[in-house]
C-alpha cells in the first residue's frame, strides 16, 4: 500500500467505524472494504470523541443530498474512498467524475470491481499545478450544472492554485456551479497535524500547506464570483450537538455557488 493515501484510509475507517454506532448520522456501508486493520485500530481509538473531519463529512454529505437533484455532473476532487457514487443511484445517472493520484484510483477500481461495484469516471492525476486543473476541466461538460466536492483537498493545494481554480470554473462553466470544500485554519499549527501523523504520511504531497481564516477564504470566494456559506468548528458543532467545540482541531467547510441561469 506504498503510494495509498494514509489519510484517505484512515477517514474510511472513521466512517466505517461510525457507520457501526446506530446514533451516528454517518452512514457508509463500504467504507470498511477501504480500510487496513491497523488504520482501523487508530480509528477506534478515538471513537470516544467527535472528529472535525466527520462533522466536515456529514455536513458535505447533506450538502450534497441537497443539490444533487439540481446538478447533471459532479466532480470529486481528491474523491479518495468516498462512495457517494456506489450509494447514491441519481450520481449513476449523470456525469460523475472522480480526480486523484493513479496509484489511489487503481486501488479504487480493483476494490470495487472485487465487490462488483459501480465504477465511475476517473481522472487519474495528482493536480498541483493550472495545465493539471486545465486536464481535468478537458474532461468536464462546460454546458451541465455541475457540483465540485473537495473534502480533504484543497489543504494541500497553494492559496494561488484555489483562487485560480474557483475562477475559472466561473470563467468556463456556463450553467450554475456549487462548491463544497474545506480548508484548514491557521490556528492549527503545522506541528499538531504532522506530529500526529507525518510518519505515516506518503512523500508525494500529503503535506499541507494551504492555511487560511475563513475571513481570507470568503475574500478569495467573493474576489471569484461566488456566494459563500462559511462553516467553521464551532458553527458545525452547534449544528450537531448544541453545544461549543473545545477540541483542538480546526478547519471551516465552505459552501459556495455562482448561479448563471
Ligand atoms: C484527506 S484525503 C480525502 C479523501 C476523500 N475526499 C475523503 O474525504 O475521504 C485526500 C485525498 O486527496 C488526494 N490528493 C491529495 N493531493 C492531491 C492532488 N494534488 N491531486 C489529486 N489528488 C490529491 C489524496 O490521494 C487523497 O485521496
């Protein structure tokens, strides 16, 4: 599992494991065929506690149920072992594209296809740069309503390579688009996320390095032509437990779109 996402396998397994708790809202029957049993085991270790990264997930995901019947295309980026695809019956209807490395993805298929899963259209790049984004756009239906997931993605990606993104979709996309993705906060310092986990981390590019406020982020979102909702720890923790948040984890959802119709 060289060049398999740490990270993509250890949220499969935080789903796997929620998915099992009858009070959870998580509910991903094939996160668990995603998951090796020493990431599994990390996971459980901290089931006592609420991660941001599962608030993040069941706020994208109810964002997602909620456009979904709007949209005619999706595209996941960094998808890694998310299964909207295999459990959602409306994404096997439309134009539905998966974008990460091609290690993940041939992982991905073998997977699926073992389980005799719906396979969906992938593009196999690891993205960093404009001509990478423009290959991906090359795949895309300018004409279709479209709606971009990023969950876990963009942290990974430059301040410069987000805004540049976010624009030209506005610039190329000619119906309405909707964004939902998520971004670290500065408050986080660099040595929290990589002491926990930067041994496990593959070389190619699992590190971080997009660090943004929200207010900064709302910035480059109106800066592009787009509306923003932003959802940060605290507002996600309200939503789900009423209640404030004292982990020490942060990061903030954005919920964007640019209507053209
Ligand atoms: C934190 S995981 C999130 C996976 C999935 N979205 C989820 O929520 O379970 C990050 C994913 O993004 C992929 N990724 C990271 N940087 C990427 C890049 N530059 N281009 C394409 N994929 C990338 C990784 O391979 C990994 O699958």
């Amino acid at each position: 599992m060289g060049n398999i996402s740490y990270t993509a396998q250890l949220l499969a397994a935080r789903r796997a494991v929620e998915t099992l708790k009858s009070s959870s809202p998580v509910r991903d029957e094939f996160a668990h065929l995603f998951t090796a049993p020493e990431v599994l085991s990390r996971a459980e270790e901290s089931k006592n506690e609420v991660h941001v990264v599962l608030m993040r997930h069941v706020l994208i995901e109810k964002y997602f149920e909620e456009k979904i019947p709007q949209v005619e295309q999706v595209v996941m980026l960094g998808a890694g072992f998310d299964t909207k695809y295999q459990r959602y019956k409306r994404c096997q209807e439309i134009k539905f594209i998966e974008v990460d490395s091609p290690e993940m993805i041939n992982y991905k298929i073998e997977i699926l296809n073992k389980n005799s899963l719906p396979v969906p259209q992938f593009v196999k790049k690891r993205i960093t740069k404009k001509a990478d984004w423009e290959m991906v756009l090359k795949q895309c239906d300018l004409n279709l309503p479209t709606l971009f997931v990023g969950e876990g993605f963009f942290m990974y990606q430059t301040f410069d390579f987000i805004r540049d993104t976010l624009k030209s979709v506005v610039k190329e996309f000619k119906k309405d688009v909707y964004w939902a993705y998520d971004l670290l906060e500065p408050r986080i310092k660099k040595t929290q996320i990589h002491q926990e986990s930067i041994e496990k981390l593959s070389e190619k590019g699992e590190i971080f390095r997009s660090y943004l406020t929200p207010d900064e982020s709302k910035l480059i979102a109106e800066m592009t032509g787009y509306q923003i909702d932003i959802w940060d720890t605290q507002r996600m923790h309200h939503e789900f437990f009423g209640e404030a948040y004292h982990g020490e984890i942060h990061l903030f959802v954005n919920l964007l779109e640019r209507l053209n119709q």
